[in-house]
C-alpha cells in the first residue's frame, strides 16, 4: 500500500520523529502562553476590580477569588496577606483559613524569620520548608513551599503576600514574576484605602470642628450662591438645611433692613480683600460680619463669610464705660461732698442757733426754717449722689423699695420738675421689704424716671405734663410693684417687643444707648423679678417693676423723711 510505504520511509529517515517532538514543543507553548494569558486575565481583573472606595472587607473575596483563579493554572494550598502590627505581623486576610490561618493571628520576630527578612530587604523571597526549620508560622501551616512577597509601593512596605503550597513544587520565574506582580496590586490597593482613610479621616474631622463653631460660618460662590455652612447657620435661620443650599446668601442670611445698592461681599471678590462690616438686627442684636475671599491659583472659588453675635461684648463695653464713669463720679462726689459738706454744716448750724433766738412770731424765723430745711435737704442729695455712685457694693440685704424711690427722686425730680413736669407720689406704707441691692434697684427707678421724662416733647405745653410714681403689693402675683407711669405721647406698638434688646433705641444716637432698659431688666431678673410694660399711643406708658417680698421680713412702715 502507498500509505504503508510512506509510514515506513518517514520511520527509516527520522521524519516521524521530528514531527512528534515538533508538535509536542508546539503544545507546551500554547499550553505555556495560555498560562501567561490567565495570569494577566488575573493581573488585569484584579486591578479593574480594586477601587478605593470598597471597604477593606472586600478583600476576604477577593483573596479567595485570587486562590481559585490562580489554583487554575499553578498548584498552591493558601494565600495570606500579613500587615505590620506594632512589632508584630497581623494576618489580615488567609484562605484557606483555619486554626493554623486566620484572621487576626500575630506573628512574632521569632515566628517568622523568613517574613521579616522579605520585608527588611523588600524582596521577593521563596522558602522552603527542607531548608528552613525557624519559621515556625510557616511551619505550622503545612507548607512545603511559600512565595513570601512583599506589598510595597512608593518605598512604603504595607506588609506581605504569601502564597504557599502543601507538596514540593518548583515555580519557574515568570511564576514568580506574577506572584509579585499580585502583590503589587495589593499594595497599590492598600496604599489607595490608606490614603482614602487618611483624607477621610481629615474631612470627617473638618466637618466635625466646621460643625463645632458656635459662630455662623457660610462659603458661598463667586455668585454668592450657598455651598456650605454649619450647624450655627442653619439655628440662626431656623431653615432645613436642604432648603438652602443653592440660595443666594443675600435671600436668606442678610442683615441689612432693605437693599444694598452695592454689596459689600462683591466688592471683596472683586478686590481680593477682606471685608468687615457690623449690622443691626430688627431683635437688636449686633452681629460682625467678615468676608474672606477664597481663591485658588487665578481662579476665584467665592467668599468664607464669618458671622458672630456681638451684642454681648459691645453691652459689656459700655458697662465697662459706665463703671469707669460711675467710679469718675465716685471721686468727684467724694471730692464735692468734701467740700460742699463744711459749709453746709455752718449753714445748718448757723440756721439753728439763729431759730433757737428768734421768736416763732418773728418773720425770720420762717426764712431760718427754710434755710435750714434746704441746707437738710442739700445734705441728702450730696449723701445719695455718694450712695449712688458707689455701685461696687452689690450686697443684698432686706430693704424697703419706698426708700428706694424716695432716693431716686432725690437725685432726678428736680431735673424733672425744671422741665415743667410735676410729679405725683403715691406710696403704700404696709409693704413687706424685699431682699435687694438698693443702689441696683435705684438705677432702675432712676432710669425709667428719666426715660418718663425724656417722652415728652419740650415743646408741648397745652395739657399738664406728669409722672407718677407708685407702690403697692400686687395680691394675686404676691409681688411688691414699683409703677412708673406717664401721659406722653406712648410707645408705638410695633417697637414695644423691643424696648428691652440691647443697643435699641428711639431716641436717637444724640440721646441714649439703647442700654438702660436692657440692664435695668437684668438688674430687676437678679432679684427675682420683672418689668412689665403697658403703652397706648397718645395715652402714655406706663413701665412697672416686679420684686418677691423677702420671706424672712414682715411688713414694715417706711421711714418718714421731712
């Protein structure tokens, strides 16, 4: 047969056996190129599977997807990844995991020489087990073979990826080329999560402290539109916080009483400059408002804008005048009293030896009297001006509040009276004393005699211009009151929920401070009590104090004064 003499002449040339050994290196190659290729299947799935944004958990799947994808083309029994832990190795993921392997078990120096070894020198290490009898880790997972790789990226070891196998096997280079190529991966994953713990952990803690400032924070865009702002901002408006971003600032958090004809903060951005501006609230508060422009490189990112309530500090600062003032009286008093109390007591004195000699039916001896009871009365001023202007002595004690307004007039009712404003005294005789600072509770009264008088417009002179000034226990609140009232012109409706905020006032800037009903309010709150307030336009007004009785007192006649 043709066939048969074919087959016999290829066996007697050798050409049968070239084609068989040609065919079989032509299928170790495809079968050693179909190994490359699942490997960088594996390399180029792994790497497309990572992302910095899978927890760390993710990689006990995927050590055990890398252990059944690779057992497809290489022989191994367990994959571990170990990460540094204080001087210890931590295992962090192991399959396949057991008593032997898994997760948390620390390795000691002593445990793992081999593994120290791959890190100190951050290279690749093949151990076996004929070879080595100190790496007891290894040992114990019943390893004849382990590819210790270590995870390191920018010079920064993350730890190790060990690959091991229960039989003797001998891994050809490119094997092992891949085996650290794995642990690339690892470590550039583990480098990323690092890295994204460590920028989150930043913002979390900028968030928190951005959250934590009691003062109202905004960032806004070159369009003034809100992209962030605290917790303060948002208790300051009392809007959910879904409901403002994307807002014009100047929609929702400006201050001013109507529109701006330029806005400040433009002018910022504008510029470059901060900004630094104070504004009134319709409540009275003062806030500062500062405006810093954020940029970056050439680009404009918008503005920071830096609130915070003043009103506090502007109050102190004018008490803190006040004192000063008070403590300039003081001294001036002291000074006055000096000299004004020698010769007041040579006219008192004077004045009574003359009516000791005068007869009672001599038209003298009325002038004497008068000279002596005005020279009485000077003494007392100049006494309450001391008391007065001593306010350091803030002791309570029980004390009688119609005293209390008899000194107050002392100091005021002329003041008032040259006005042409008469005023009208009603007292109750049977009050129970009230425990306070006297010099405290005048100012009170003091001040709102004084705003009395300040109601009414000098020029009027058509009806009778009067305050009244009365005391009395109101029964059903068991409360001593102090009224005040005039026939002025009254508060307008829309202001009186006002009167009492720091800084308002209506009397102009030329007139006042805006402070004398705030602080009498906080004087009155100190002792316990209240001020309230009844006002009709054109009718007048008419402000009454509120103080408990003391407990510890019964009611008391009030001292008489001539």
């Amino acid at each position: 047969m043709p066939e048969q003499k074919t087959q016999l002449i290829e066996k007697l040339t050798g050409v049968y056996t070239s084609k068989r050994s040609y065919y079989v290196e032509l299928k170790e190659k495809v079968k050693e190129l179909s190994k490359r290729n699942a490997q960088l299947e594996i390399l180029n799935e792994l790497a497309q599977e990572f992302n910095i944004t899978l927890p760390r958990d993710y990689l006990d799947k995927t050590v055990k997807k890398i252990y059944d994808s690779v057992r497809q083309i290489l022989y191994l029994s367990r994959i571990a990844i170990l990460t540094p832990y204080g001087e210890n190795l931590l295992v962090d993921y192991c399959y396949i995991s057991d008593d032997n392997c898994s997760k948390g078990i620390e390795i000691t120096p002593d445990d793992g020489e081999s593994l120290w070894k791959a890190i100190n020198s951050n290279n690749q290490i093949v151990w076996q087990r004929s070879a080595d009898t100190k790496d007891g880790f290894l040992h114990n997972q019943g390893l004849e073979v382990a590819v210790i790789n270590p995870l390191v990226t920018h010079n920064k070891v993350y730890g190790l990826f060990v690959v091991g196998s229960d039989r003797y096997i001998t891994y050809d280079p490119l094997d092992l080329a891949f085996f650290q190529q794995l642990a690339n991966q690892i470590a550039i994953y583990l480098q990323d999560g690092a890295l994204f713990s460590e920028v989150n952990r930043a913002k979390l803690e900028w968030e928190a402290t951005f959250k934590a400032v009691r003062d109202i924070i905004i960032m806004v865009d070159p369009d003034l539109k809100i992209l962030r702002l605290n917790q303060a901002a948002l208790d300051f408006r009392g809007i959910p916080e879904q409901e403002i971003y994307g807002k014009k600032y100047c929609d929702v958090f400006c201050t001013a009483d109507g529109p701006c004809s330029e806005c400040s903060f433009y002018e910022a951005l504008r510029t470059g400059e901060m900004i630094n501006f104070q504004r009134q609230l319709s409540d009275g508060r003062v806030m500062e408002v500062y405006g810093y422009p954020a940029s970056q490189g050439q680009k404009n990112l918008g503005l920071v804008i830096y609130i915070r309530d003043i009103t506090e500090q502007l109050k102190m600062q004018v008490q803190l005048l006040q004192t000063a003032r008070l403590a300039a009286l003081g001294e001036m008093a002291a000074g006055v009293a000096h000299e004004l109390n020698t010769p007041l007591a040579v006219i008192i004195g004077d004045a009574q030896l003359l009516l000791r000699t005068t007869p009672q039916n001599d038209q003298k001896y009325k002038i004497l009297e008068d000279i002596e009871t005005c020279g009485q009365r000077c003494k007392r001023i100049v006494r309450g001006l001391l008391t007065f202007s001593r306010q350091e002595q803030y002791v309570f004690q029980p004390l009688n509040v119609n005293d209390v307004v008899k000194d107050a007039l002392s100091l005021v009712s002329y003041h008032i009276e040259k006005n042409k404003i008469r005023i009208y005294l009603s007292l109750d005789e049977q009050l129970p004393n009230v425990e306070g600072n006297s010099q405290q509770l005048e100012q009170v009264i003091v001040n709102l005699l004084l705003n009395a008088k300040q109601a009414f417009d000098e020029d009027e002179e058509e009806l009778e211009q009067r305050i009244t000034v009365k005391t009395g226990l109101d029964k059903e609140r068991n409360q001593v009151f102090i009224k005040v009232a005039d026939n002025g012109p009254g508060i307008p409706q829309e202001i009186v929920t006002k009167i009492f905020d720091p800084f308002f006032t209506s009397k102009g800037d030329s007139k006042g401070t805006g402070l004398g009903l705030s602080v009498s309010l906080g004087i009155v709150q100190k002792h316990g009590g209240t001020i309230a307030v009844e006002s009709e336009p054109g009718k007048g007004a008419e402000f009454t104090v509120y103080l408990p009785p003391s407990q510890s007192a019964d009611c008391t006649d009030s001292d008489q004064e001539g």
